[in-house]
C-alpha cells in the first residue's frame, strides 16, 4: 500500500485506488498471495498476528508478525524469529533486508 491514513482513530490501510482496508481485509489479501518457499500461516485478526514459515532446501525460518493497535498510521509491526537459528542466520537476514530496504529496521 503506497498511501496511508487513518479515519476517527480507526487503524486502516488505504490502497492505492483510495479504497479504506481493515487489517481483516489485508490478511484476506495476504492470504490469498502465493510465493514459492513462503507459507502464510495462523492469520488472526483476534490477536492482530500472523506466522509467515520461508523454507528453502533444508532451510527454514519461521517469523511471527504481530500488528499494534496503531498500526500501520503511527507503529511499524514487530517480527519475531520463532525458528532456532544461529545469530549468523540472523545478521544475515538482517543484511538481505537491508540490501532489499526490506523491513531492515525491525529485527
């Protein structure tokens, strides 16, 4: 979603068309994403909490995003490595999402 804004204190997306997204309806879409080696899986909108598992070969990584009330206006979500991985793994996710500018600033 390119554009942002919140309305009353509601916490919605707005896409690029205007149109107003829940965070329900922005797991609806996510949920309907298919990417090779990526499974979106446990989507609650109840707990604002998704667990996203990325395999490739014999590795895989497990990261739980959890969206704060304020989201996406005024907080970034916060991710959580649920794999056992070693710290190398992580700097090295660490510099693949920055090389990418991909959610660098959250691990």
């Amino acid at each position: 979603m390119a554009k942002s804004s919140t309305s009353e204190g509601t916490n919605k997306e707005i896409n690029m068309s205007g149109a107003v997204l829940s965070l329900d309806q922005e797991f609806s879409i996510i949920k309907g994403i298919k990417i090779p080696n990526i499974l979106i899986e446990k989507v609650s909108a109840q707990t604002r909490s998704l667990i996203i598992t990325a395999q490739r070969g014999k590795f895989l990584v497990q990261v739980k995003i959890t969206f704060p009330s304020l989201y996406p206006i005024e907080a970034p979500p916060a991710f959580e490595m649920l794999s056992n991985i070693s710290p190398q793994s992580k700097v090295k996710i660490k510099e693949v999402c920055a090389e990418h500018e991909m959610l660098s600033g959250y691990f």
